[in-house]
C-alpha cells in the first residue's frame, strides 16, 4: 500500500479494511451540495449573532445540518463519487458542529462544559490526525458510528436553539434537543475511540515495515 495515497487501503479498529475511492472530478452534483452546505455556515452565524433573526438561523441551521446525508445518497446514486466529496463532506460537517457550538455557547443556549467535551474529542482527532501525517496517512475514512454522531448532534442544534427562542416550545423541543445532544455527544466520543485505535493500527504497521 502506498502511504501516501489519498486513496489507499486503511485497517479499521476490527481489522476490517476500508478503502477511500473516488476521482478527481470537482463539479457534480453531490460537491455543489456541499459547498451550498458550507456557505451555510457563514450565513448561520450572520443570522444568529449579527441580525440575532433566530427563527432564520433555525431554518438554516435544520436544512445545512440535518441534510448532512444528502450529498453521499447523491453522490452513491448517481455514481459521482469523488475524491473532493470525500474531503468536503466532513469538513461541512465539522464546520457546522464548530461554528453552532461557539455562537450557541456565546449566547448561552448550551454550557461550556458540553463546548468544552465536543472540542476535546476535535482536539483529539486533530492530534491522531498530525500522527498520520508523519507516517505518510491522510486522514482515516469516516466511521458510520462518527457519521451517526454528527447527524445526531445536527438534528439536536436546531431543537436546542428552537426551546431558547420560541418559549412556547421549550419544554419539548428542549427536552428533545438535550436527548439527542448527549446521546450524540456519546457518540462521538466512541468514534474519536476508534478514529485513535485505527490510527495506532496504521502507524504501527509503518513501523514494521521501516523495521
């Protein structure tokens, strides 16, 4: 396997393998759709901090996040698959939970503490990720445990800034959105477990074959 392949082979925590395919192709379909997804993150933030027009930044914080799917169903439908959708799907993805956390976390809709446990798995990711890079890997494929966690902090956002901003809706949606925030919180956690196990995986076998 060549290390340096963007879209080698790579051992899963179970020792199953993945292997991140895909072209060169730029404008399809499913990479329009993520770009659109991550022009939304800036008018996200414009719309919640800036006007503070809290019924639009729900809207658009429901239909950026929770269309987090969208793109891939495209992508695998219509056979586009491409080495840029793999890249920009996680980082719309990312960009979505980093930004929603800073203005909701400065506006009080959710503790620090909860800020403070997501950036923490971030900065545990970025760190595997530098590991990688020294021995030649790019970045692990998505885990569908990390997949599921993301769509399931994207869906809770929106409840948690709905319970803040519509007073009538609070008690649902808040009980709700929290629900989901923790079960996905969790869950991200257990992926950042395993995104480390199979970055150790990876680096040893490139000791092994330096040895």
């Amino acid at each position: 396997m060549s290390r340096r392949s963007t879209r080698a082979t790579q051992t899963g925590p179970g020792g199953d393998t993945a292997v991140a395919s895909g072209t060169d192709r730029v404008l399809t379909l499913p990479n329009l759709i993520s770009f659109a997804r991550l022009l939304g993150v800036p008018l996200f933030l414009y719309l919640f901090l800036v006007s503070r027009a809290d019924v639009a930044a729900i809207v658009v914080l429901a239909v950026g996040g929770t269309s987090d799917w969208v793109d891939g169903w495209i992508a695998r439908r219509l056979r586009q698959v491409s080495r840029l959708g793999e890249l920009l799907d996680p980082l719309a993805d990312r960009l979505y939970i980093l930004a929603t956390l800073v203005a909701f976390t400065a506006r009080d809709v959710v503790p620090w503490q909860f800020t403070a446990a997501l950036l923490g798995r971030e900065l545990l990711l970025f760190g595997s990720l530098l590991v990688l890079r020294r021995h030649g890997y790019g970045p692990p494929p998505v885990h569908y445990v990390g997949k599921t966690a993301t769509f399931v902090l994207l869906a809770a956002f929106p409840l948690l800034l709905l319970a803040k901003a519509v007073p009538a809706a609070s008690a649902v949606a808040g009980a709700t959105g929290w629900g989901l925030a923790w079960w996905g919180l969790v869950l991200y956690w257990v992926a950042g477990a395993f995104y480390v196990i199979q970055a150790g995986q990876l680096v040893r076998a490139a000791r092994r074959a330096a040895a």
